[in-house]
C-alpha cells in the first residue's frame, strides 16, 4: 500500500481526502529537517509540502524510495528539482488553485498602498486623527504594467480592468492579438513600458532571466512616482534598488508580499514611508488552500496508484 507524508500544515480537507482514500496510508509530521527530514523521506513513497519545508539536495540526495512530492501551491523553488531528479523522484505542483487569492492580494496591496490604508490604520489607533498625510492616488484611469500573463496575471488584469485601469503586459509565450483581445496593451520589452506605467506589479517565478528585473537601471526608466507590487517571488526587484527609489523620491510606492529569503523579518524596506508589506499571504485564504490541499492529495493518490 502507498504511503504519503505530509510535511507541512494541510487544509482539513485535503487530509479528510486522505482518511477517505482507499489503498493508502498517510502520517502528517511537520518542522522536519536535516537528518530527520532525510530518514522520514525514505519511509514513504509520496510527499505533500507546501512552502514550509526545504527538499534540498542533502535530504534528497540517495533517496531509493520516494516516488513523488506535491507542492500544495504554484512555487516549487522550496525543491530542489535537479536532486528529485537524480533521484528519481517526480515533482509536481497545484498551478490553479491559488490563483483568484493571489490575484485579489496583489489588488489589495495595490489599493492599500495608493490610500496608506496601513500608515492611517496605525496613526489613528496611535490617537491621530491625521487627514492630510494621507493624501492617495485614484487607481482609476491609471495604467498598470503586468510583467507575466500566465493564470495570476491574467486573473490580476481583469480585477484591474474592472477598476477601470488602463493595462500594458510583458510575455514572451503571448501574441500582441490574444493581449489585445484581452484589453491589455503587450510589449516587447519590460523596459518599454516602465516609463508610461503608474503601477507595476510582476507574476512570474524567480529565473535567472527574471532575477532582479526591477534594479537601478529599470528605476532609471520608470515614471516618476509609478507604484510597485510584488506578490510572485522575492529577488524580482532588487531590494537596494528599492530603497534608493524610495529615498530619492523616484518611487510613489512599494507594495510586497515575498522576500529574497523566507521567513522574513528584517527589511531595509520596512517601516519606510510609503511601503505596505505582508508576510507571504497571496495564496492564505481558506477557499485557496482548501483547493490546494485537495489538489495536491487527488494528484498524488492518482499518481501512486497508477503511476500517472
Ligand atoms: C505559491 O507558490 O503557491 C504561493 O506563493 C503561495 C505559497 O508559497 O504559499
């Protein structure tokens, strides 16, 4: 009979879909690492993670029994692929279930960020009753640049439409015709949009291609006072970057849900002005997780029943 470990915290449902599964066996053990991650690998043939767990190539490395892991989530830069490779474990992910959540995060962070919901909230519970500091900006009638039109971006644009925002999107694996029909401007280069944008908001994993794509050189370029949101990986704008375009006033605003190392709780940005973050909530609502969890297990199980 199969056996599934689940490493990090599943939704309830995605564990009733395991207590209900017939010819599988599972045990839920969390905050492993090291050693115990390694020897509790080799015990079972399946795994489910979500972020929390890192598969590095030392508790992956000489595995001969893990079949396949689930990522309950999009990201799977928490495994390392080319290990699960060589050791021939299958690596797969939910790419639809959080997309809707991380969509409404990244507008959220949008909207709060352009009416200092964050600074006013704190200020008044402070005892200030403070008006006139927290002049925002109408997102209404602005344009947002999107760097990446898969599943999230796409779900982001139309929210954004329906704000009656003018959009402009980068994708490579996207006609300028399909963008069009789809009410989004496309161009060529990322660099070709920074200077008409007043929001730009990025849905693509961390490469090497896109790897601090927001650095001084794009902040050169960028519209005066145009706002950024982050809620796809951490290491897509370039932190010092950030901080400069904040300091010189080049930057209106910083909006971020993901940092280059995860936890984090140290940030040059934090605390400053202008800056709204949140600890990696794009995907922490309970419809998104629930639908993760139930993916994740129904991949699985199919997978070590039948091998596909
Ligand atoms: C994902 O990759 O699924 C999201 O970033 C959410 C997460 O990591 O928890």
């Amino acid at each position: 009979m199969p056996s599934i470990i689940v490493l990090d915290d599943l939704a309830p449902e995605g564990l009733a879909l395991l207590d209900a599964a017939e010819g599988v066996s599972y045990e839920v053990r969390t905050g492993l690492k090291g050693d115990d991650l390694k020897n509790a690998l080799n015990e079972f043939d399946g795994a489910i993670c979500r972020s929390g767990v890192k598969l590095t190539p030392d508790v992956l490395e000489g595995n001969t029994k893990l079949r396949a892991v689930v990522r309950a989530g999009v990201g799977t830069d928490n495994i390392d692929k080319p290990a699960a490779t060589r050791a021939g474990i299958v690596v797969m992910n939910t790419p639809a279930g959080n997309t809707i959540s991380t969509a409404e995060h990244a507008i959220a962070l949008m909207l709060a960020m352009s009416r200092n919901v964050p600074a006013a909230n704190q200020s008044l519970v402070e005892g200030r009753w403070d008006r006139k500091k927290f002049m925002g900006a109408q997102v209404a009638g602005k344009t947002l640049g999107i760097v990446g039109l898969g599943r999230i971006g796409l779900a982001v644009a139309s929210r954004a439409k329906a704000l009656e925002m003018d959009l402009v999107g980068y994708d490579p694996f996207m006609s300028a015709d399909h963008a069009k029909s789809l009410g989004i401007e496309l161009v060529e280069k990322v660099e070709d949009m920074l200077p008409r944008i007043d929001y730009l908001t990025v849905h693509t994993p961390l490469t090497d291609e896109t790897r601090g794509m927001i650095n001084d050189a794009a902040l050169e370029k960028i519209k005066p006072g145009c706002r950024l949101i982050n809620c796809a990986r951490g290491g897509i704008y370039d932190e010092a970057a950030l901080v400069k375009g904040l300091e010189s006033g080049k930057l209106g605003g910083v909006a971020l849900d993901v940092y280059p190392d995860e936890p984090c709780t140290d940030s040059p940005l934090f605390g400053m002005a202008n800056v709204v973050c949140t600890p990696h909530l794009g995907a922490s609502t309970e419809e998104a997780q629930t639908q993760v969890a139930v993916e994740a297990v129904e991949l699985l199980t199919a997978y070590l029943k039948t091998g596909a």
